[in-house]
C-alpha cells in the first residue's frame, strides 16, 4: 500500500532528531521526501521507502 504524502504534512517519526524533536514538515515530494526539522530548521531528503518505514503518525495534513 502506497502512502500518501502531500506538501505541508506534518509528521511523528519513529526517533527523535539529535536535537529532540520528532515532527518534520514535508518539502518535497517525489522519489525522495524533503523535510524540514520542526525545531532547528534542518533539511534532509531521504528516499520514500525509507520515509515510510520511519513514520509513525501524521501531526497534520497539508493542502
């Protein structure tokens, strides 16, 4: 089953970022997901397998 990710997602992964926090918004969608650290601001991009696995809830749903 294929997840659907929209720009502005809001969402709780699985373990925290070095800086604390669990919520990212998502960037950039395509074969890699683009988000934004909630808390300190840093962007990484990581493959859609990968995101999937690592998502354990969605805070909000963007447009």
């Amino acid at each position: 089953m294929v997840l659907e990710i929209r720009l502005g997602d809001v969402v709780r992964l699985k373990k925290p970022h070095p800086c604390g926090s669990y919520e990212w918004e998502v960037v950039r969608v395509g074969a890699d997901i683009g988000m934004v650290c909630r808390t300190c601001k840093h962007r990484v991009l990581i493959a859609r397998s990968v995101f999937e696995r690592r998502v354990k809830a969605f805070v909000s749903r963007g447009k």
